[in-house]
C-alpha cells in the first residue's frame, strides 16, 4: 500500500507495494516491492527497521550523507531517523522487519548495549537468516510468530555488536582530512593508496574508518560528489553534457548518463528538461 504523505510513517506503510506480509505480537515482517526510477521522500518510521535488498538497489540519503544499498546490504533504521531513497532502474525488492521500541529498551537495560544509529552491514554473514524468515513469510503457522521473535533477536544481537565496534567519536583529523582531499580532488584520477598516504593512515583504516564515519566507500563516496557536481551544472548552466562529464571526472557522457541514472533515476538530459521545465 502507499504510504500517506506523513513524515513518520505508522507501521507497516511503506513507499511501494507490499506483496506478502506476517506478523506476531511485536514484529512485523513485509516484502516490499519499489518501483523503477522512483523516489521515496524525505521520511521517517515509527518502528525500528531492519531491511534486506533482495533484488534491484536504490540509495540512500540522510543527515547530509548517502549509501548505496543493494543485494549485499543489510540496512537498519532506528525509529525517527529522517531519510530518503532513489530506486534505481530495476527497482528494488526489500525483506523489512519491524519491531517494538520495547527490544531496544531491553537490549540496553540487560546487555548496556545500544542500536540507536543507522547501520549499512554486510549482508553476507546474515544470508541463511534472510533466507529463513523469507520460508516464514505466507507459512502462517502457529509457530511463525516464534520464529520471527527467535530470528529478530539474532539481527538485534549482531547489528548492537557491529555498532560497539564502531568509533563512537567523530572522525579523526586524518579521516577528515582524507575527505577534504577527496572533496578537492573527486573530478581527477583518485588512488585510495595515494590518499591514505597523505592522510598519514594505511588504506585498509581509510577504507574501514571512512565507512563507519560517513556511511559510505572512498569510492563511493567521490561518485556522489561528481554527480552532485553535475546536478548543480545541468541546473544552472548550459554548458554541453559531454563536456560536462570531462569536467566532473567521468570518462565521458555515456559514463555520467549511467552513474547519474543509477543517483537520481534520471538521465542528464531528462534532468536538465525537467529542472528548466
């Protein structure tokens, strides 16, 4: 069903269209569908989320920040996050798991832990689980809202571990200064070994550190930039789009015209009719 225009989006609404759903006292499990090229705005949820991207991708953007969600994702939302997302040109298909703030509540009263922060995790390690709470959707059993509370507590357990792992401060002076030269140099020839270097770390920190800080790659990290670049040029400018794309730091039009679509759900042409429209 199609989420009402709410900020704070009640239980179980979503901006696409759910095809099966199940539910026990305090979980609810949905597998969504999102359509091609559409975007979700600015919003956020009642519940705390977990979600999986079983097919398709789309990005994520909040807090100034973005992330690439796909396949091998697990992304987790704590209630009240403000957050937005552009599908890309498949769409996405998602595995949401809901859930009361009550599991949070205990988590930090039992085990002084917390999961108050939104996650990007490797979906690697949690693909057996995804695949078991997939096998409960539609079984409606009496023992599928067991199972969903049994699986629930595995995710609650791993993503507050990986979130104690992550640097509760904010980014050490060589991490921001690994992005201000991201910032300075994303339209050029970028090496992750020759940024690390002038950031005084070692590349396997730069990549770990700048992903719990920023929510994102290096890499990915630099398309953003070259895509916001080209976002303001198409607005404000007519300059020519292939030349454009030699400014951002694309290899050329046919490599902006499919990271900008991948961004935004849009080509730079349509872009520029529709912003000028």
């Amino acid at each position: 069903m199609m989420a009402r225009n709410d900020p704070t989006l009640p239980e179980g609404e979503f901006f696409g269209h759910t095809l099966k759903r199940d539910r026990s006292p305090s979980v609810i499990v949905s597998e969504v569908r999102f359509e091609p090229g559409t975007r979700a705005p600015e919003h956020s949820h009642e519940r705390p989320i977990f979600n999986f991207v079983l097919r398709g991708g789309y990005t994520e953007f909040w807090d100034g920040r973005s992330m690439e969600c796909g396949p091998r994702h697990l992304l987790y939302h704590p209630p009240g996050l403000t957050h937005s997302e552009r599908f890309g040109s498949r769409g996405a298909r998602c595995l949401t798991i809901e859930f009361e703030h009550t599991w949070l509540d205990r988590l930090e009263r039992h085990e002084s832990r917390s999961l108050r922060s939104n996650l990007g995790l490797p979906a690697g390690r949690w693909a057996w689980l995804r695949s078991r709470i997939l096998g409960e959707l539609g079984r409606g059993d009496d023992l599928t809202g067991f199972a969903l509370e049994g699986y629930l507590m595995l995710l609650i357990a791993g993503a507050s571990r990986a979130e104690d792992e992550r640097p509760q401060d904010g980014p050490s002076p060589a991490i921001e200064r690994a992005r201000e030269l991201l910032h300075a140099g994303f339209s050029g020839s970028l090496r992750i070994g020759d940024v690390a270097a002038e950031a005084g770390v070692t590349p396997s920190y730069l990549a770990r550190a700048f992903r719990a800080h920023y929510g994102s790659t290096p890499a990915d990290y630099v398309r953003g930039l070259r895509v916001q670049y080209a976002w303001r040029r198409l607005r404000d400018a007519d300059i020519p789009i292939a030349r454009l794309a030699r400014e951002a730091g694309f290899s050329d039009q046919s490599h902006l015209t499919r990271v900008f679509k991948r961004y935004t759900g849009q080509t730079p042409g349509e872009f520029r009719r529709r912003a000028r429209g």
